[in-house]
C-alpha cells in the first residue's frame, strides 16, 4: 500500500478565506484524484491530474500535479460553506486503475 | 444512472453473526471496489474486481472476509463472524477503465 499524506488534517476557516491542502507521497503515481465526501454519503470526484506539473481549474478550486507526480495541492480561493467536507486524493500506481486514497483534510468554512 | 447502489444503509448486529453487505455497480462499468472507512485509518480498499474477476485481496483482514461477484451487475462483501472492530462504513465503488472512481452511500456496520 502507498501511502499518501495529506495536511493539514483538519482546518477551519473563515468565509471568504483562500486556503490550499496539499498531497504528497514518496511514490509516483500514473494519476491523481481529489475527491470531496460529505457526511452520510460517499466522496465524489472532482478531478484527475496526470501530466507532471498539470494544473486543472474548476471553477473556485485549483489543482495542481507536482513535477514528479508524488504529490499535488488543492487550492480553493473565496471559500463558501459549500465547500466544507472531507477532501480525499487518490493516487493511481500503474495502469492498472487501482487507487490508494490519501488520509484527507476535513475542511470547515464557518459563514 | 443511479449510480452505485448499496444495501442496507445500516446494518447493527451482534458479535459472531453474519453480515452480507450487497452493492449493484453502474452499468457498463468493468471494476468495482470494496473500501472500509473508519476515522482512525481512513479509506482502506479491501478488494477489487475487473470485469467480475478479483484482481487483488490483499486488503482483506483476514479469513472472515470474503467477497464475490456473480456477475456484472451485483456483488457482495461477507463477515463471518462479526467482531466490534468491524465497525465501519463500507463504501463499494466502480469505474471504467481509465475513468474515475464512482462510490455508493455507504453501508455504516455496528457491530456490538
């Protein structure tokens, strides 16, 4: 099992207060995902790096790929109450389309 | 699509009795995954299977897990017998190849 750490573990924010969680690993991963989970339901995917050093924007919400692929950061500008949740990254070893999820960052943004 | 569909929602029952979660994956989709999530170690994968096959169980606890998919549309994750420290949620998942991971609710296991 790879393992991936995310940090920080938990963080509380402001409304409206920019803040990047970050994913890293000592091993190299074919692709990366971020997931968001919220209570009572299962993450959800939000997007999937794959290129070293790719950057993908969704809206509020920036993703980047280290250059090495072992890590990745999620930066999140203006943040909302609707962001709060459980963010998750996942890395993909090979091609074999087997994930290892990272032990993610619980986010609350207090209005 | 519904998406992925798990059952029971939640599940409580005593120490040493069998517990049968079930899961339907997306339509079309050819791997689906097993993962247990509890706080102290996060989102575990315990099994996966490509097209109906498993590929790997190394995540599996031990011998009182067992997993099966009978095919494409339908599998199921068994404990017997239950113990307290398999209290958890179970998540199943699917994908297509090259795609992302798609997860159920959930099943939140109690087992007292």
């Amino acid at each position: 099992t790879q393992l991936l750490e995310q940090s920080p573990q938990f963080l509380s924010i402001q409304e409206g207060e920019n803040l990047t969680v970050y994913c890293n690993s000592s091993s190299v991963f074919s692709s990366l995902q971020w997931y968001r989970q919220e209570p009572g339901e299962g993450p959800v995917l939000l997007v999937t790096v794959v290129t070293g050093g790719e950057v993908k924007k969704l809206k509020r919400l920036t993703f980047q790929f280290g250059d090495a692929r072992k890590d990745s950061s999620l930066h999140i500008t203006a943040a909302q109450p609707g962001d709060t949740g459980l963010y998750l990254c996942a890395g993909e070893e090979g091609t074999g389309n087997q994930f290892y999820f990272g032990t993610g960052t619980s986010l609350t943004v207090i209005p | 699509d519904a998406g992925v569909i798990q059952s029971p929602r939640h599940e409580v029952t005593e120490m040493g009795q069998e517990v049968t979660l079930r899961c339907k994956p997306i339509s079309g989709h050819d791997y689906l995954f097993w993962y247990r999530q509890t706080m102290m170690r996060g989102l575990e994968l315990l099994i996966y299977f490509n097209n109906n096959v498993p590929i790997d169980d190394s995540g599996m606890p031990e011998d009182r897990f067992s997993a099966k998919m009978p095919n494409a549309s339908f599998s199921t994750l068994k404990i017997q017998p239950s113990e307290p420290r398999d209290s958890a949620v179970y998540f199943c998942a699917s994908s297509y190849t090259g795609t992302g991971v798609h997860f159920g609710n959930g099943t939140r296991l109690t087992v007292t």
